[in-house]
C-alpha cells in the first residue's frame, strides 16, 4: 500500500480507492436489493397492495439499520432506502403492484441511452468513473487503444441496461407482477456480477496497454536525449 508524507508528521496510509463493485455497496448491497422485492410481491398476493407496501418499507428499514450497524458506506444505505420509497410510492400512486417496478424499468432505459450516448461522443462512461474514482485524470482519452476498450466496457454495461428495460417493459404491460420480479432479480446481480467481471479484464487490458504506450514514448524521449 502506498504512504503519504508530510513535513509535520510521519508518513500515512493512503485510503485505497473503492472498487467498482463497492462503489456500487458491494455482493452484500446487490443482494440487500432484492429483499424488499422478495417481501412486496409475496405480502401483496396474500394480504393486498396496502399490506406489501408496508412490508416492504419495513424490510428497507430494517436493511438500512443493519448496513448502517455494520458501518457500510453510507451512500449505497441511502440510495437503497430512498429507491425502495420511490417505487412504493409510484405502486402506490398506480394502484397497482406493477407500479412498484416502474421506476426502474425506466430508470434503466435512462442508464442505457446515457451509456451508448457517452460512446457516441467518445466519453465513455466507464473509462471516466474508474479514471476518476482511482485519482488518474482522463489521459486514457488519447491512446486509441485505451478508448476502444473503454468504449467496449461501456457497451457492455449499456446491452445489460437494455435487456433489463425490454424483458421488464414487456413484463409490465402484460400485468405479469410476479414474473416481473423473478426478472428483475434473474437480470439484477446475477447481469452485474458478470458486466463487473467484463469491465475488469477490458479496464486491465487498457490499462496495461496506456502503460505500453507511454514506456515506448518515454524510451523515444530518452533515446532523443541522448542523442542530442
């Protein structure tokens, strides 16, 4: 681990960059989100819309206090609660439990055109969360080779956004509730781990390919050098 040192005091630990699975609460938040799900859809078939949407308040409450005991990163905690309210509350607001999935059947149609269209631009996505989660500024923009694998992750993840969005909107409009949740858990973690698992080896093999590109440049540089 890299140390830090100042003229003040002996040198320090560097608090090592969150990953990108725990960016996103780790296996632990992927999980934590198909529990309220797992108890709307269940409570809503034996006692009624009112009942699972009681339920599943209660579940994300329970959850948020058990991450915030366990003193897990505050932000996926939150976002948790808060998207488990929102769709309640949409489910609510449609008067019927299909409702409680419709806020994110869009949200990941927003997340797949956002995706490609930071492709189309050559800002893809991927390349500019992990370069600035890990501190490396967006150099990687000017190794073609670099982008190109950036532009793949990117696309991954945005083929995962739209296979969610087709199979859940299709769901939605034939009234298929239950089937909706099995889809949104069969397409949730299990998509993700594997969309994780891809950007990691792309975001190694750019990686590994700017480092080739800039020790060829640096050994142009001296080799110039030397010869002057």
């Amino acid at each position: 681990m890299a140390s830090r040192t100042d003229d003040d005091g002996p040198a320090e630990p560097e608090t090592p960059a969150p990953s990108l699975l725990e960016q996103m609460g780790g296996v632990s938040g992927l999980i934590y989100s198909t529990i309220p799900v797992l108890v709307f859809v269940p409570a809503n078939t034996a006692f009624g819309l009112r009942a699972a949407i009681v339920a599943a308040l209660a579940a994300a409450a329970v959850i948020f206090a058990i991450r915030l005991a366990r003193r897990e990163r505050l932000a996926p905690a939150i976002s948790g609660l808060l998207g488990v309210a929102i769709c309640v509350f949409i489910a609510n607001r449609v008067g019927d439990a299909k409702g409680y999935f419709l806020f994110g059947i869009w949200t990941t149609l927003v997340y797949a055109v956002v995706f490609v269209i930071s492709i189309v631009v050559r800002w893809p996505l991927v390349g500019v969360a992990w370069n600035l989660v890990n501190g490396d500024g967006m150099g990687w923009r000017r190794h073609r080779r670099t982008l190109l694998a950036y532009d793949l992750a990117t696309a991954l993840w945005a083929a995962v956004f739209g296979a969610r969005y087709l199979a859940q909107s299709r769901l939605y409009d034939e009234g298929e509730t239950g089937w909706l949740a099995v889809t949104r858990i069969a397409m949730g973690w299990p998509l993700t781990a594997l969309a994780i698992l891809g950007t990691i080896l792309l975001v190694r093999r750019a990686t590994r390919e700017e480092h080739d590109v800039e020790q060829v440049a640096d050994g142009a540089d001296e080799a110039e050098d030397r010869g002057q």
